[in-house]
C-alpha cells in the first residue's frame, strides 16, 4: 500500500502544468496590440469603402419596384462587424490590463482615442450598436446604446484623453499613425477628432457638442 501511494503520488506531481505552453504570450505589449489594431482599422476602413461606401453611395431605385441597384451583402456587413469589435477588443485589452500600471499613462489614453475613433465610423454608420459592455466576456447578451449616447460618451472620452496626456511620459516606440510617435501629435489628433464629431453630431447631442 506504501508503495501504491508513492507511485501515485509521483503521477500526479506536476498536474497543473498540464496543457501550459511555456512559450506562449500571457501579456502581449500594448506596442503590439496598439500596431495590430491600426492595421486592422485601415483593413477594415478599405473594405468598407468598397463594399459598404461605394454602394450606398450607388443606390438607385428601379422603375420596377423599390429594390436597390447596388447593395451590400449581408456577408459584407458581418465581416465588418467581426473585425470592427476584433479591434476593439486589442484596445481595450491595453486600457484594462495597463491603466493601473505605471510608465503606460499615456499609452492607455491613446488606445482610448483609437477606439474612440472606431466607434464614431461604427456609430456613423449603423446607428446605435453595443458600445458599453462591447467585448463583454462575462455575459452572453449584449445591448445596444443608442446613437446619441455613443456620440456623447466619445466626445467626453477625447477630452478627457487629451487633458490627460503628458509629453513628458510614455510613447508608443512602435507607432504606425505617427512614427516618432509623438504624444503631442497624438493630442492635436484627439482634439481634432473631437472637433469633427462635434461638428457633425451637433444636432443630435447639441449640449455635449458645444462643451
């Protein structure tokens, strides 16, 4: 029986390193997931301006009836959405796993004015769409905010990125929009942004647009 316990002992030691890959990434840098997500937000901008753009832009009614020339296929808008929160869910992997770390401040900050970005596109081109719980992995039903919110909430988050980055702190040292990766450049961005939102939403949120 002792030696019984002893074997069994021993196949079981190491038990939780089962199925571990010792050589895969448990925390990717946000340099990494910043560069990947702007590469698939340019993707995703080219192939919406062929397939999504360029038809809505060619829409003409038939004599016959009330169906449209040019469309988008059903598949095309799925691909979009797929990729659209695939991205986001990069940028809020940086804001969640390094806002509370220190040296990564601005790098945040810059994730948020990217995602802020991608959901003006979003929301600019389907209306209303899931933008809180976006990405949400702990529940299975995900609602929908409504347009006007969605404007709102991104007009608040530019200001508060832009007031919150610090030249003096960190940068991106793999930056694929500004490649000196300049955070001065990146507040010129945000502010910018935020001025073309408010400009064009005004009249659907004219209090938050004129703050």
């Amino acid at each position: 029986a002792g030696s019984l316990s002893i074997g069994y002992s021993g196949c079981i030691d190491g038990f939780e390193d089962i199925n571990t890959n010792p050589h895969e990434f448990t925390k990717v840098q946000p340099d990494n997931l910043m560069a990947t997500a702007v590469k698939r937000t340019m993707s995703s901008i080219a192939n919406m301006n062929a397939k999504i753009y360029w038809p809505y832009s060619h829409q003409v009614a038939m004599q016959s009836g009330d169906m449209a020339r040019y469309g988008s296929s059903s598949s095309d808008v799925n691909n979009f959405w797929t990729d659209f929160y695939g991205t986001i869910y990069l940028l809020k992997n940086i804001q969640t796993i390094y806002k509370n770390e220190p040296n990564y401040e601005n790098r945040v900050l810059i994730a948020q004015i990217w995602e802020c970005y991608l959901f003006y596109i979003g929301a600019t081109t389907f209306g209303g769409m899931p933008y809180t719980d976006a990405c949400r992995t702990d529940i299975t039903s995900i609602p929908y905010d409504t347009e006007q919110f969605i404007y709102s909430d991104i007009l608040r988050r530019l200001t508060e990125s832009f007031n919150g980055l610090d030249a003096t702190k960190d940068k991106f040292g793999i930056d694929l929009v500004f490649a000196d990766g300049s955070i001065n450049k990146w507040k010129t961005f945000a502010n910018s942004l935020r001025l073309k939102i408010a400009l064009e939403v005004q009249n659907a949120v004219p209090e938050d647009a004129v703050k």
